[in-house]
C-alpha cells in the first residue's frame, strides 16, 4: 500500500536528547548535523523534574543556527496557563520562521506536580483531556488575529504564527492520547514493535480522526523507536537487525547496523504502515552519525527521502496544509 499523501518520501525525524549535556552547543552540533541530513524535524524533551536546560530555549538557540530542520521542543502543559504555552511556541515559530513543533505533554509525575503547586501526582485521565483543551485553546489563540498583522500583547493578541499553526505532535500511546492525537495532532508518534502493530495504529488513528471530522491525510503517523547502531554485532539476534526491533521497558528497540536500519524503514515504509519514523539515538552523537551518515545516504539512494529541503517551513517538509483561519 502506497504512502497516503501522495508524495511516497519517508518521514525522518530524530530526537537530540542527551541526558549529560548542559550547554545548548553539543545540541545545536547535532542538529545541523540532522539538518545536514535532511530530516523533517528534529525533538528535544523537557521535564521540571529534572535539572537541565529548557527545551524551548535551548531551540530558540538552534533556531538562528540552523535554516531548514523543523524543531520541536516537548512543553509541558501542567504548571503553565493556556497563554504563556501558546505565545511560547508562537515565538519560536517566528523566530524560526515557520520551523516550529510543539510536542504536547501533560505530565503527571509526582516531582512536577508538586513544583507546579499540585498535590502529589495527578490522575492521569484529567492531565490527558487537559493536554486536548490546551491543544485546542492555543489553537484558538493563534487564530484570535489575521495573518501578517502587526504584534501587540503576544499573550493575548498576538499575530497568527508563520503557516497557521506551530506543528502539534502528540504521543499517542495510550486510548485517551490516540484521542487527543487524532482530534488535534498533525503528527502522531505510535510505538510499535512490527509492521502490523503500527499498521494497526496507523488505522486506529485514521478512523478516529475521521470521527472527529478531519481527513485521515491530515495527519502523520510516525513510529517511534529507540535505535542503537552500533557495530551490528546483535543483527542477527531474534528481534534485533533483520529480526526487527524488539519491545523493551523504554518502548521499541532496534539494534543493528545503518544498512539494516534503512532496510526496515524502507520495507515499513513500501508497506504504507507508517508516514514515517521519529528516531532515538541510544547513544546519541555516535547513532545520529550513524544515522544521517549511512542509513540516510542508503535511503537517498534509493529515492526514497529527500536530497534537499524544498521548503522552508515545517509545514513544508510534512506536506502539511496551512490551518484555515478560524474566526471567531
């Protein structure tokens, strides 16, 4: 089954996460070195229970040095209001130039509930539906004025943001998630260990947002999986290499070498199961190398992914139609 929006290029995505990095240049390195690649976007998680730099700002600083890779930041919906999320975001897609993502998160982790003023963690349900509302209201935010008009309050009247709307990701590994993805995302990220578990997703999802009264092409399903290409010793292992990824506590797990790397997005891919692949460097500057170096180049070759960016804006690299403006 061929890809279902028209175009037949995978969807490469990466994460930039690197747990012992404290300053924003090893992330701006690794970011041009995706973009090097040609990937869509590339995505940084943020959390207030642990120390480090914060996603969004950290992207704003990859932003003015790099020209073309989307970037995504994970927000985290608890503690801030509907206004300061949005008009966050909405800075970043200016300061990008329409380059921006949004990876919604409401957590509900003991740690960020009591910095947020909660008490302990929240149930999980109503953090879910809050990830949805707040999707929503941003929307509605972005959309509160016309196009190319003049800043005046970002929080509260600010312009629309370059292309509509920053891209909205969500995570959809639960029922209550797929619900939120299907009804709000422009990409949604699945965790599947096969082909027909992410074709499963992948149509689980399609006919949700046909519930919802969107199109299933409006939306893109990338499946997430953690990778670790090393020096292929574990290729010919059962679930490893050509067996596949395997399910581990962190989610899928592929290890291998780049050109089974490539084989497999190639196949899933050929198959139609999924839009595409967000992609975790186990280790993360060796594996991005390893990525963009060998399994991209492999996928390039065979016509499959991009040779060069020709768009500017997230939008664009996703195939993704600007948002009609809602008024009102």
């Amino acid at each position: 089954m061929a890809s279902s929006h028209g175009r037949g290029l995978v969807h490469l995505a990466a994460a930039l996460d690197q747990p012992s990095a404290y300053d924003a240049l090893p992330y701006v390195e690794a970011a041009r070195l995706a973009e090097r690649g040609g990937l869509d976007f590339v995505t940084l998680d943020d959390t207030l229970a642990r120390p480090g730099l914060d996603a969004l700002a950290v992207l704003s600083r990859v932003a003015s040095a790099t020209g073309r890779i989307g970037l995504v930041p994970t927000v985290t919906t608890t503690p801030s209001d509907f206004f300061h999320v949005q008009a966050a975001v909405a800075t970043l897609d200016r300061v990008s130039r329409g380059r921006a993502g949004w990876r919604i998160d409401s957590s509900a982790t003991g740690a960020e509930a009591r910095l947020s003023g909660r008490r302990g963690a929240a149930p999980a349900d109503p953090l879910r539906r809050e990830r949805g509302e707040v999707a929503d209201v941003a929307a509605k935010l972005w959309d509160g004025r016309e196009d190319d008009t003049e800043t005046r309050d970002m929080a509260t009247d600010g312009p629309r943001p370059p292309r509509g709307h920053p891209v909205r990701v969500v995570d959809a590994t639960d029922e209550t998630a797929r619900r939120t993805a299907a009804r709000y995302a422009d990409v949604a990220l699945v965790r599947a260990a096969s082909a027909a578990q992410a074709a499963a997703e992948r149509d689980q999802l399609h006919a949700m947002a046909v519930e919802f009264g969107r199109r299933p092409d409006e939306l893109r399903v990338l499946a997430g999986l953690l990778v670790d290409l090393g020096d292929g010793e574990h290729a010919a292992a059962p679930g490893h290499g050509g067996g596949g990824p395997r399910q581990t506590a962190q989610g899928p797990l592929y290890r291998g070498g780049p050109v089974d790397l490539a084989a497999l997005i190639a196949t899933w891919h050929g198959e139609g199961v999924v839009d595409g692949f967000h992609l975790t460097p186990a280790e993360p500057l060796r594996d991005l190398e390893r990525l963009v170096n060998g399994t991209v180049a492999l996928l390039q070759h065979r016509g499959l992914f991009r040779t060069f960016y020709p768009g500017s804006t997230l939008r664009e690299h996703l195939d993704l139609a600007v948002p009609a403006h809602r008024s009102g």
